[in-house]
C-alpha cells in the first residue's frame, strides 16, 4: 500500500490529506487524493523552490530514490542540470490550472544515465503556507514488465487493449453504419437501372464486384465488433469466425471444450482476439492450408492451440515478437491474464500454445 509522506504538524493520519485549503481548493486534493495515491502516478507538493513537502510512495521510485526520505528535499536535485532550466520556467509560467505537459523530462538514476518522466503541474490558488504551492504529477514514459508490479502491468496492459478495441468499435460501426449503407444504396440504384433499361449482360461483373465489396465490408465489420460473441456466445462466435474465414483451398479443424463457454466475458473476448489474429498469421503470412484450433479449460486457466501446415517464420521467433503488430497484440492480451506463450516454427509449419489464467 502507498504511503503519504508529510509534515505532522499537517497530517492527522498517513492518508489524511493536508490541513487548510478550503473550497475549490479542496476539491482538487481530494481528487488527487483518491484517484493517484494507489495509482501508477507519482505526486508532490512542492514550493517554487522545489522543495518536497508531501509526496507519495510512488515518487520514490520514479525519481529513482526508494528508500530516501525527501521531505525538504529540493526536486531540482533528482534532475539532469538542463531539465532543471525547463522545470524552473514551467513553474514561474504556472497557472491555477493543469496546462501541457512537460515531456520526457530527464530524472538521474544510479541505474541508468536517466530515466524518462512526464510531469504535470498546477498552482495551488490558496497557499496554506508562506510560500507559493504547486501540485505535481509524475507519470513514467517507459515501461518495463520485469520491474514493475502486477498491478502496473494490468493497467499497462488493459489500456492498450481498451484503446485498440476503442478504435476498431469506431471503424467497424463506421463500415456498417457508413459504407455499407452507401453500398447497399448503390446496388438498389444499378437493380432500378437494370428494371428500366436491360444491359443485364454487360452490367454482371459490376453486380459482382459490388456484392463482393458488400460482402467484404460486412466481414471486416464483423471482425472488428464480433455482435455474434455478444449475443450468441463464444462457441457460436468462434464457428462463425471459421465460417467467414473458409475456403475452398483451406481446412479449419476445431476442438473446443464445452467448458469455455462458463469463462467470464472479458477472457472470452480476449481468447477471441488471440485466435482471430493466429488464423489470420497462418492464413496471410504462414500461406497454410489446413489449420487446427484446440481449446481447453483446466481449474486455473484456459488453453489454446493453434497448428498450421505452412512455411513458418521469416524471421526468427524473437524478430517476429518484437516486428509483428499481430503477435505483439497477442502478447499484450496475455500479458493482461498473466500468462504465457510457447512458439515452434519450422517449414513445414507452426504451432503455438497459449495460457491465460483465469
């Protein structure tokens, strides 16, 4: 748990907030309070010298000073000298209200030449000492799963999910709602062109080409925002998958326990995703013919296999996890669950194994 480091004289309890502002004032340190104390940000209440005055925890360890205590500790002394000049101008600069950032400030580290911060700050409009106060926040811009916590993973993680998933809701109500319609429009259009003046020959392979760019449309929408997962369940959902995703040159072999259908609906979906994006490496990259899928559910976890007969890896299985945007999705889903993932690849083909625990 964080602890709140402070002056006694204006703290009652390690998680009390300070004594004196009143109003508006208030307001924004309760909100400081209680949405960053046990959060990912570090934060501070310094003077316009810089001198630390309250702080959390998790200001240590992005200033790279577990361990010290820092009260009346100048900021300026955990800073690279030229980050000191920006820092000292965006407090003289300083409002009553959180403006731009300062980014990629530059905090000295005994384990590395620096560390890189992101740092917001504001004026405090009613000063409870003698001196002017500032609010700062601290937010690390990198990130680094081997050091930090469990919980600093799962927020890591869960915000790149929801922000990708975020913007394919968009692009796939934008397809169905939008471009959808406007094909749709455009075929009752041609069908009324064909009634009144014939040319039904020569118009075919346009009717064709437009009931193919519908039918693609309507795909890459259903992918983007499976509704089937919604309303149908994940089984239903991972046969319709398999579905669109069929072929004749191309065999799909399914075994799917029963027993994944009782996940909760976040792991569903994330199994979902790992499995759209696998088909889809086999079938666009590896160039397979016949891939396999089994799904298991064991006490703490659900597995998930996938095989395929194609040509394998380019490039080497670490190459491919760090320059495949498909793969490294795959693992930032994982890394959500905890869990982990087995690859082999050869010519004659792949398999992976994924575990997420539940």
């Amino acid at each position: 748990m964080s602890i709140i480091h402070s002056d006694k004289k204006n703290m009652s309890s390690p998680s009390s907030l300070p004594t004196g502002p009143t109003g508006d004032e208030m307001q924004d340190l309760q909100l400081f309070f209680e949405s960053l104390h046990q959060g990912p940000f570090g934060y501070l209440f310094a003077d316009g010298t810089g001198h630390v005055k309250h702080y959390n925890e998790k200001l240590q360890e992005l200033l790279c000073a577990e361990g010290e205590a820092l009260r009346n500790r100048s900021l300026f002394d955990f800073l690279i000298a030229d980050e000191c000049v920006r820092l000292q101008a965006a407090i003289e600069k300083s409002t009553f209200h959180f403006g731009d950032p300062l980014r990629l400030v530059k905090v000295k580290c005994t384990k590395r030449p620096y560390r890189f911060v992101t740092i917001y700050l504001k004026r405090l409009e009613q000063s409870f000492y003698e001196q002017d106060m500032y609010i700062f926040v601290f937010l690390r811009n990198e990130f680094n799963p081997l050091s930090e916590s469990k919980e600093e993973n799962e927020a890591f993680y869960r915000a790149i999910i929801e922000t990708q998933e975020a913007e394919r809701e968009f692009i796939g109500a934008a397809l169905h709602d939008n471009v959808a319609q406007e094909l749709y429009a455009i075929r009752l259009n041609l069908q009324r062109f064909l009634i009144e003046h014939g040319f039904e020959t020569e118009i075919a392979p346009i009717k064709k080409m437009l009931n193919d760019a519908i039918y693609n449309v309507c795909n890459i929408s259903n992918d983007l925002t499976p509704a089937v997962l919604r309303d149908m369940g994940f089984l239903k959902a991972i046969e319709d998958l398999i579905f669109r995703l069929n072929r004749a040159d191309v065999r799909f072999v399914a075994q799917i326990d029963p027993a994944m259908e009782h996940l909760s609906k976040e792991l569903q979906f994330c199994c979902y995703r790992i499995i759209q994006e696998l088909f889809g490496n086999s079938l666009r990259h590896a160039r397979a013919n016949r891939v396999s899928l089994t799904m298991q559910r064991r006490a703490d976890y659900a597995c998930i296999v996938v095989d395929d007969n194609g040509h394998g890896f380019r490039e080497d299985i670490d190459s491919s996890l760090s320059l495949g945007t498909g793969l490294r999705n795959i693992k930032n889903r994982i890394a959500l669950y905890a869990g982990s993932m087995d690859m082999s690849s050869s010519s004659q083909g792949s398999r992976i194994q994924i575990k997420l625990y539940t």
